[in-house]
C-alpha cells in the first residue's frame, strides 16, 4: 500500500505549489510504480485535482559506453528489475526513474 503514501505526498506537494485544478505527474518507465497505478489512486484520493499521468521512457548509461534504453528483466508492484542490454551490467539511470511532478494548475 505504499502508493497510497506516495500518491498523497505527491497531491499535497502539488497543494503547496498552488495546485486547485490539476497537477501533472511524470512517471519513469523503471519507477516502483506504474502510470497506471499512480492515475488510479490520485483520483481515488482527491476527486477535485485532476491528475494528468505521463509515461517516460528509461534512458540509461553504462560503464561499457552504452547508452539507451535499459532491459527491464521484471518488474511488479514496488519493484522493477533491469540491466544494461549490452553487457548486463547496473547502469547507472539517466530518465525515467522515479516519479514526479512537472506542472501544477
């Protein structure tokens, strides 16, 4: 139930930068959760904000000089597993990693 925690911090953030109408959220391919989930329980905790969910993409880039998209091996809810798709090591996460507001309304 952590989505819960992370979704109400993100609505009262989004509060504070003066949100009444809608926040827009960014949410990386390799986050801890999904777009979907993010949507869904922003609108099940606060039907006055409008939240507007943006998928992004991983970019990544490895010690052995790639640099793209990384190789997601599983992913689930609080979890997602991935390496470099070249060599099969960590890289290191350029985009695409977390989630985040980027606009407020």
């Amino acid at each position: 139930m952590h989505e819960i925690a992370i979704c109400q911090s993100i609505i009262d953030e989004a509060k504070k930068q003066g949100a009444t109408k809608s926040v827009v959220v960014e949410v990386g391919e390799l986050a801890d959760l999904s777009a979907e989930e993010v949507d869904e329980t922003l609108k099940r905790l606060d039907s006055k904000l409008d939240p507007q969910v943006e998928y992004k993409e991983s970019l990544v880039k490895c010690a052995c000089g790639y640099e793209g998209k990384a190789n997601i091996l599983d992913k689930g809810h609080g979890f997602c597993y991935y390496n470099c798709p070249k060599c099969s090591g960590k890289p290191q996460i350029l985009e695409g990693g977390g989630i985040k507001i980027i606009g407020v309304e």
